[in-house]
C-alpha cells in the first residue's frame, strides 16, 4: 500500500485492535491504522463524510481493497 512502517512511532503499540464507539465495529488503529487511512484518503479510496468521524469508502476504493488485500469490501447500507 505504500506505508513505510518503519517510520511510524513506536511510542504505543504498533497496531491495536480496537471496537469503535459508534457502530461497535472491530477496527485497525495505533499508528499501523492512522498511516493506512492517511494512505487511503490520497488515493481517493476514502472521503470524508459530513460528520467530524464519517469518512466513506469510494468505488476506487473498494477496487483497491479487493485488489490490495484480496478481499471484497462490504458494500454500503442504503
């Protein structure tokens, strides 16, 4: 994907597997899961949604995750 994992901190944890607070959700985070989303967005695979953490998965990215990691990523909810 591009991320250079040998420059993320190495302060906390260097990936952490956490649920989110609001669709309770499991969820990359630490600095593994902040490099990738920073990844994300500059390949046009996310963009950001109205509220202050909605971020949306494009039809790029959804190609992208199929062809990076191997796996269809869920379609959106209507």
């Amino acid at each position: 994907m591009g991320v250079d994992v040998e420059r993320l901190p190495r302060r906390c944890a260097f990936v952490r597997y956490c649920v989110g607070w609001g669709e309770r959700r499991r969820h990359l985070a630490g600095p593994l899961g902040a490099a990738v989303t920073v990844r994300m967005f500059y390949l046009g695979w996310l963009r950001k949604g109205r509220g202050r953490r909605v971020v949306h998965l494009t039809d790029d990215g959804r190609e992208g995750m199929e062809s990076a990691f191997g796996l269809p990523a869920a379609e959106p909810s209507a």
